[in-house]
C-alpha cells in the first residue's frame, strides 16, 4: 500500500507498507502529481519504508516506471526504514533520482536532514 501525507508544508511524506503491486500506484500517482503542482518545483520526500516488504513483479515495473516519472521531482529524498535492505535500495535508488538521497533509522534525523 502506498500512501502520503502532504500536511508538512516543508515536505511531503511518501508510506510504503507491506508488498507493492502494479495497481497500488494507480490512484496514488494521481495525487501525488497534484500535490507536486500545487507546490510547483522540487519539494524534499521523505519516504518511509517502515514496515515495506518489497514489490510484486509488476510492482516493481510500476516502480521503476514511477521512479523515472519523478526523476525530477525532490529536491532531496530522505529514506526511513527498518531493515537492513532498506538502506541497500537507497543506494541503488541514486541513479534514478536527481535529487540527493540518503538512508536514515530514525524520523527526528531523517527530518532534520530533509530541513537542513
């Protein structure tokens, strides 16, 4: 499941939980592109991965697809998580992004960072 919470005015907040499939990107993207019009430019993400387990395959395609989309998107990327992987596809996640990404295991950091 995918979702976001766009009420910081300073950053958005992107929840991955359990396993993603193609259709859990549908109504999302939708919303997601018009929070990034409303802010117009590249806003922070922080993407919150607690509790994600991972993608179907076609998930994972969807991803990818997503990924390019909002190449452009963040203006820095924030990744909290609480698995060892998790820090594993932030590193893998750079070439896809133009904003800086970095892995974090605790909110209070991963904010601050974001705010930095």
């Amino acid at each position: 499941m995918l979702s976001m919470n766009a009420s910081d005015p300073a950053f958005i907040c992107i929840r991955a939980q359990g396993i993603l499939h193609w259709d859990d990107y549908n109504g999302f993207e939708h919303g997601l592109s018009n929070e990034l019009g409303r802010r117009r430019g590249a806003v922070p993400l922080l993407l919150d991965l607690r509790g994600f387990r991972g993608w179907s395959a076609a998930g994972l395609i969807r991803d990818l697809i997503f990924d390019v989309r909002h190449r452009a998107s963040f203006s820095r990327i924030a990744v909290l998580g609480d698995a060892r992987w998790h820090r594993w596809i932030t590193y893998l996640g750079i070439p896809f992004f133009r904003a800086k990404m970095k892995f974090f295991s605790t909110p209070p950091a991963a904010r601050e960072w974001l705010l930095a």
